[in-house]
C-alpha cells in the first residue's frame, strides 16, 4: 500500500513537473533565443519570495544578451514573454509599429464587471473604446486648462509651506516622511484640480479623501498573488478578473463626484460663476453631451485622477535626488529665485522654460520612473529582426515586454547612470532625443504617451519652486544610501522609504 500512495505521489509530481515546464519550449520553436527558464517562476526568480525587485532579474537578462540580439524570448512561470532588448525596437513598439501593439497586456485583466472604473480607463481600454476614451479626455487636459488651475498649485505649496514648518519646530529624529508629504500634496492639489473639492490634507483633520485615495495605491497582497496566478495558469483571466479600484473606494468617488456636482450646479442655480474652467467643469460638458451618469463620471473623473498622483513618485524621487547633491540644488535654487515675482512666484509659461528646473526633473524620472516597464500585446502579427539571430514572427496575443529602466540605467547610453547628473538634459531637446532613440521613455511614448503628463509635471515644478525657495532640504541618515527599489511594488519607491530634513531659510 505504501508503494502503491508513493508511486501515485511521485506520478502526480512528474505529471505537475509537466504541466509546468511544457510551454518551455514556445520560443525555442520560433527560433528566438533567451535565458533558461526554471520551474515555478519562469525568469523572474523571485517571483514568489519577493526578496529583490524584478526589475533586477530583467536587467540581468538584458546585460547578458544587449549586444547579441534585439529581442529574447523568457517566461513568466510558465507563460512565454517577449523581452525587447533593443532601445530601436522599444521605439517601434510604442511608435512607428504601433497598430501591431496597439494594446496593455492589463486589458486581459480586467472588465466593467469586476472594476468599472479600470475598465473606463484609457490605459486599460483597447481599440476603438481607447480610441474614443482618449478622444473624451484629452481635451480636459490642454496646457490652457492646466494653466486655469495654476493658482490652485500656488495655494497647496502654500499649505504645505506652513504645514512642514509645523512640522520642524520639533523635527522627528527619524526625519519628514516623503511619502506622506507627497501624498498629501497630491491628495489636495488634485482633488481641487479635478474636483474643485478641498482635501485638508495638510490639516489636523483631514477629509477621508486621503485616507481613501491612500488605500487605492496601497498595493494589496491579492494584487501581486493574481499576477503570480495569471502567469502560472493564463486561462484565469478568462475567469477570474482583477479589481484594482476596490469596491468601497469605487463607492465613495461616485458619492463624491456627486457631491462635486451638486455643489457645482448649486453655485450655477444661485447665478455664481465658478472662478475657474477646470477639469470638472468639462467633464460636465462632456458628461451633458454624452448624457452621461455620474457613475460614468466618475469613471471619466478617476482618469485625471490616477494620472495626476503619478506625482507622488514623481516628488519623492525629485526630493531625494537634490537633497543627496547640494551643489545641484543651489544651483536651482539660484535659477528658480532669478524667476521669482513680487509675490515668490514663478509665471506659469516661464515655469516650463527654466531649463535646469526641467533638467533635474527629467534625470528624476530617469533614476526613479513611474513605470519600470511596459507589458504591451501584440495585436497584429509582425515579423522583426534579431541582430545576429534570425528574424522571427511576434503572434497576436504575445505579451511583449519593454524595460524601461534597463535602457535608462546602461552605462552605453547614460554615463555612470546611478548618478544624478541632470546637465544631461540641458542640451535643447534633450529628452526628446532620448525618446527617439528609444531610451527614455518615463511616461511612455507614441499615440498611448501618459496623457497625465504635462498636469504631473506642472504639479511637481510648481511643488520645487516652494520647497527650495523657502527650505534647504537634506537626506536623512534614516534614508538608503543606494536607489535599490521596495520589490513589492509595481511604482518606483526606494526600499525602506525615503525620509529627509528641512532647513528653513533666513
């Protein structure tokens, strides 16, 4: 008997063994090259214990076959990845091949069913849907509406000015959270932005506002344990779908939205014209074109949102990187008070014209990106060149992998690429040449580029203007020495948080 259960044991093992390896040979029958992968966890070793990024197992990859092929073909667990190695062939995924990666791999995951608001979001939204989606809300996004609501950004530096001097009357030993002051920042700027709603965040009793936007970015064990689960057994995505907006979250911006609304219909009723054309405005317009239900709304409205908290990566990343080098943040420190007017302001068009500012900010996106990489599907076959190997066909539905970070951190295209260096984006056109050469691409690139760039950027310019004409900010010895990233996490953090120390300026 005890034979016959260590024989079932041992088969059921060797069928499981099978089961998980015998997709292993997908790339080598299309004559694509690439790494060994291993059972369980494909090529990203720490798929499951979470010790190191996987970022880091990606770059590993394309150190050892960058100057050999333009693509290699790996796996996550057990389903096959299509790794782009070269920056040219990046570029022709995002840009001139577009229409045969036209969509995210995240589309697979999610539907109006298990998250309405996902499914409504143009990152997630494929073909024509994406097409129309895009077409709704980039309006609402113009430089001209962006700078409407400047002097929105002017009263949030304000409150955290005199929030962070509450805060080093009797500073923690431990340093100011840069997380927390970031997401405060972002909690107010576009809640008002988008909502014409306050936040308090910068108060002693802040709105829930905060706390709720807090938990949608706080990156549930459910939500990695799904990815590691797809990647094992594709056809769950066919079953089960992904929620990244919680259902209490989706419940409290509908009710808010529509709280937004009434107020402003209120005010209109009552003869008051609102001071501003900001993003709600349109998007009641649009809404009243489309007839559209304040659920619908709110889908619309949470694109501006999430876009628009890409900046609390984004200053973090800008904080940590000048407070390490002092010489760097003097230096636009000096730039930035030559611009200032009577009331410490800079002008909204000379603010996207001072040249150092733009500089330090574009070399934080390339240390510190939003996104790593890009999964993107391919949507219509297309064969492509493999430098020394042969050319090979990419099948429709093929998860195409491109590494940002890899082409942003290799020594052949950014000198000692660890280190914050912004005059490499003082020549005119910088980071244009760099995204054309396929390097550089922090928000993305082509026709589905973050259309919450220009808002992100304007927010985190407007916040350095504030911080570094009223304090002098250093790193606290609380903070990692290195840039290593917290591996359970999909947006750019610095493992163990990143904490500093204001000065306020005589």
């Amino acid at each position: 008997m005890l034979e016959i259960t260590l024989i079932l044991v041992l088969l059921l093992l060797g069928l499981f063994y099978v089961f998980m390896t015998w997709n292993f040979g997908y790339w080598r029958k299309r004559k694509v090259p690439g790494p060994k992968p291993h059972c369980f966890t494909g090529n990203y070793p720490h798929m499951y214990n979470m010790k190191r990024h996987s970022v880091y197992d990606l770059n590993d990859i394309y150190s050892e076959y960058e100057h050999k092929f333009d693509a290699v073909g790996i796996y996550g667990a057990r389903s096959p990845q299509l790794l782009v190695i070269s920056p040219q062939v990046a570029r022709r995924v995002f840009v001139s091949d577009f229409r045969h990666f036209h969509d995210n791999e995240i589309s697979l995951m999610v539907d109006e069913k298990s998250d309405f608001i996902m499914a409504n979001n143009p990152f997630s939204q494929i073909g024509d849907e994406w097409k129309q989606r895009r077409a709704d809300i980039t309006p609402g996004l113009t430089m001209g509406r962006i700078k409407t609501v400047y002097p929105v950004t002017q009263e949030v530096c304000q409150k955290m000015t005199d929030w962070l001097r509450k805060q080093i009357r009797l500073p923690p030993s431990g340093g100011i959270d840069a997380k927390d002051m970031s997401l405060r920042f972002t909690s107010e700027m576009v809640t008002d932005c988008v909502l014409g709603l306050k936040a308090e965040s910068f108060s002693d009793k802040p709105t829930p506002i905060m706390g709720y936007i807090k938990d949608l970015f706080a990156q549930s064990w459910t939500f990695i344990i799904y990815f590691v689960l797809v990647s094992t057994l594709p056809a769950l995505r066919h079953v089960f779908k992904l929620r990244f907006v919680p259902l209490r979250i989706e419940n409290f911006f509908v009710n808010l939205m529509q709280t937004a609304i009434d107020a402003r219909r209120q005010q209109l009723a009552a003869g008051k014209q609102f001071e501003r054309v900001d993003f709600l405005d349109y998007i009641l317009h649009l809404g009243k074109k489309k007839n559209l239900d304040t659920r619908h709304l709110t889908a619309h409205t949470m694109t501006f949102l999430l876009d628009g908290f890409e900046t609390t990566a984004l200053y973090d990343s800008c904080a940590l990187v000048l407070s390490r080098d002092q010489e760097a943040q003097q230096k636009l420190r000096e730039e930035l008070e030559a611009h200032l007017d009577d009331k410490g302001i800079i002008d909204f068009e000379k603010l996207n014209e001072l040249p150092f500012l733009d500089a330090c900010v574009q070399e934080s996106l390339r240390i510190f990106p939003p996104a790593f990489m890009s999964n993107k599907l391919c949507t219509e076959p297309i064969e492509l060149p493999n430098k020394t190997g042969e050319n090979f066909t990419v099948e429709r539905g093929t998860t195409v992998v491109v590494p940002h970070y890899c082409f942003m951190m290799d020594e052949e295209f950014f000198p000692d690429p660890q280190a914050f260096k912004p005059e490499r984006f003082m020549q005119p056109d910088a980071a244009k040449m760099y995204r054309e050469q396929g390097v550089f691409m922090a928000f993305g690139d082509g026709p589905r580029v973050c259309i919450g760039m220009r808002f992100a950027l304007t927010q985190i310019k407007g916040a350095l203007v504030e911080l570094l004409t009223k304090f002098i900010i250093r790193v606290n010895p609380k903070t990692r020495s290195d840039n290593e990233y917290d591996p359970t996490t999909f947006i750019g953090t610095c493992k163990g948080g990143i904490w500093l120390d204001f000065e306020l300026r005589q």
